[in-house]
C-alpha cells in the first residue's frame, strides 16, 4: 500500500491517520499478515470480504493454518463485537469495528453490508465445518441486520442500522455512495444457495424455507411457515440410502423429530441433527422447534444494555416503536414477570407475528421544571406494550424506536 502511495505521489504518512486505531494499517486489515490476526479490526465490510477471500482460499487449497486464522477471528467477532441482530461495526468514524464490547444503540453505524459480508463468511464457514454456530449466526444477521436495510416496499433503503432512534433515522431512496441497495439485492437474489448443502454423507439444511432442493439428484420438498412457526415438514421426493442432517438452532431449547409420524431419536453433533436411513420416496421428516418469546441480555461489558433485555423469538429479534405504543420506548420498563401474548397479523407490516404485553412509563407530567430529583420518587403508568420484529421497523409513521429495553 506504501509502495502504490506513493507511486500516487500521495504522503503515505497520511494513510489511515482518520480511523484512528493501534496503527495506520488497522483500517484495511494490512497492519499484519492474515495467519497472524486475531482481532476483528478496520473497516467492517472490507474485513468480511477479506476474511470470506480466506474462508474460500482454506477450502480451496487445504489450508488449515487460513482455516484457523478464520475461527480466531470469528470467536472475537461474535463473542465480543456483534449486535445481537447480527449488525457488526458501530463506528462511523471508520465504517468498522472499535474496542470489544463497545457496542452502542442510538449511535450504532452497522452498515447493511457489513451484516450482509457477515452472512457471506459464516456461509463459507459453515461449507468448511458442519457446525451450528456458523448457521446460527449466518440466520440472526439474514433475519434482522441485513433486510433491517430495505424497506417493505423495496423501495428505501438504510446505510446505518442503529438498534434505538429518537425518530430521525429513515430509509432513503439512494446514496451518493450506494453500496447497500444492489448489495441486499444480490443477497435475496442468492438466498436459496444459503438453505441447504451437500456433505460428505448426504444432505444438511441450514436454513428453513419453503421450496424445493435438489441436492446431487436427492430432491426435497419443505413446508413450514418459519420464522413464525417452528414446524418444519420435509418430504423425501427421491428414494437414497444417505443422511439428512437438520439444524438445530442454538435459540431452541426444547425440539423433536418424526419420521412418518412417529417420534424418533436424532443424534445431534454440533447443531445438527441427523438421520441416515434407507429413504423412500414420500417418506417425511418433521421437525418441531419450540419458539417461545425470550428476554435476552448482553455481556455486562456492554455498557449501553446493562439492565436491559431484548425480546427475542425464534431467529427473530424484536423492536418497540413509539407508533404502537404512544411513549417513546426508550423511556418504558419492562416489569419483572412480563407475560407476552404472540399473535400473527396477516395486515400489519407484511404479515408478522406481534408481541404483546404491558409496560411501565414515567409520568412526565410530574417533571415539568424540573431536571433532577431524589431517586423513587417517580410514579409510573402502565401502558400497552407492542414488539414487532426489528428488520420491520420505520416502515410506518415516524417516532422513536428502541431493541433493548429497560427491565426491572
């Protein structure tokens, strides 16, 4: 890079200076040879694309050490600098990463494409090693930080995903800079080549979605209404004697599977579950994911949610929005012992499950004139509570937004 500067006739002392970091280099991930990092540094995107070009590079050649380099930086990733909708990257400053779990809401940049490059490494990942934590990870970003950047219509899109918003932050229609809009495209355009796989033995899904798959001459039918469903019914069109592994998402708790109606036994080995059988053709494998709603709550380190929970169900994670609530919801509290009333509403944003309960907001009437006062003396009013899922917001009317609420 110093050597192409300065046949530019650039001062190559000036290179990267604006993004800060522990070397000017940090910001396109040249500061060390690939084999040697183990911290997610730099511009978010470009860390993606560079870490896929490794994950692709290991398969290709059978190169164990670019494998390994892959897995230490994936660890770092999302162990210590993932939104928990899959968004990576909260500085604008350099587009990309900063300190571990510096991870804020309101000022949250996580670019659509960075979550979008996340879903293209953990596809690699997961083609190298059959194992669920690539999966899982690749479907919390497809689910919520990726199509958190396009609108219902398709029409409007967000460059910058925060996961809270005093009701400034809108989808627009293009970017001088528009990278995200042709990105998200391509990624549905693609979606089918992320549900499932060939393995050494058989047919593994990762993804669960209505269609067919055709896997080596191995051709299967899937019906289910996930992601607000957790049935998933999978029909064997071609007679085969191999295995089908089906994944197991780490949210799940509590799942079985039937062959034929009856209940059987499936060893799991890293998220997946598998069947290997002599198949006939019309033979069906259901499986029966429990999908409760879920509180989640962040790594203490994570200053911004300490004492917060988000709400979470299946693979989807959820939002409140002022338009459904009427108090901007980054004031409410969620009380100990909430219970949540889910309900698909085939009219509301596309057709989405709802969650509702009730939550407490201040009476700001009591705090006319005054900025401070001795704590416990506020009094609280409880309000309808409403989450929709996350990649669904600022779809309707303008106000406030916020993933990760209060609770006490």
């Amino acid at each position: 890079y110093d050597v192409e500067a300065e046949a530019r006739g650039e001062d190559v002392s000036r290179f990267g200076h604006w993004h800060g970091g522990k070397s000017r280099y940090e910001y396109n991930q040249s500061h060390l040879p690939v084999r040697e990092q183990s911290e997610a540094l730099g511009h978010a995107v470009r860390a993606m694309y560079l870490y896929s070009a490794m994950a692709d590079l290991a398969g290709e050649l059978g190169d164990d050490t670019l494998k390994q380099a892959c897995e230490t930086l994936w660890a770092e990733l999302t162990g210590r600098k993932m939104y928990v909708t899959g968004g990576i990257g909260p500085s604008s400053r350099n587009e990309g990463f900063t300190t571990p779990f510096d991870l804020p809401n309101e000022t949250a940049y996580a670019e659509t494409c960075a979550a979008i490059g996340l879903v293209f490494w953990a596809q690699r990942l997961l083609q190298l090693d059959l194992d669920g934590r690539y999966a899982d990870v690749m479907e919390r970003a497809l689910y919520n930080g990726t199509i958190s950047g396009v609108s219902l219509d398709g029409e409007r899109f967000f460059y910058v995903n925060p996961l809270a918003s005093a009701g400034e932050h809108h989808r627009q229609s293009w970017f001088g800079c528009a990278c995200c809009p042709p990105n998200i495209a391509r990624m549905m355009a693609s979606l089918a080549g992320y549900v499932a796989s060939t393995t050494a033995d058989g047919v593994a899904l990762h993804l669960y979605a209505e269609g067919t798959i055709d896997a080596d001459g191995r051709r299967l039918s899937v019906t289910t209404r996930y992601p607000w469903d957790g049935r998933v019914t999978v029909t064997l069109e071609t007679a085969g004697d191999y295995e089908l592994a089906l994944r197991v998402p780490g949210w799940c708790a509590n799942w079985s599977v039937e062959v034929n109606g009856t209940v059987c036994d499936a060893p799991v080995s890293r998220g997946y579950a598998k069947l290997a059988r002599a198949w006939q053709a019309g033979d069906q494998v259901t499986l029966e994911l429990d999908m409760p709603v879920t509180l989640v709550e962040a790594n203490p380190r994570v200053g911004d949610d300490h004492g917060r929970v988000a709400i979470t169900r299946g693979p989807v994670v959820y939002c409140v929005e002022q338009v459904d609530t009427g108090v901007d919801p980054r004031r409410l509290v969620l009380p100990a012992g909430a219970q949540f009333l889910t309900r698909f509403e085939p009219e509301l944003l596309g057709g989405v499950v709802a969650i509702d309960s009730v939550a407490l907001a201040p009476r700001m009437g009591d705090w006319e004139g005054e900025l401070y006062r001795p704590a416990g003396s506020t009094t609280w009013t409880q309000v309808p509570l409403r989450a929709i899922p996350y990649y669904a917001w600022d779809n309707r009317d303008e106000g406030a937004m916020a993933v990760w609420l209060t609770s006490r």
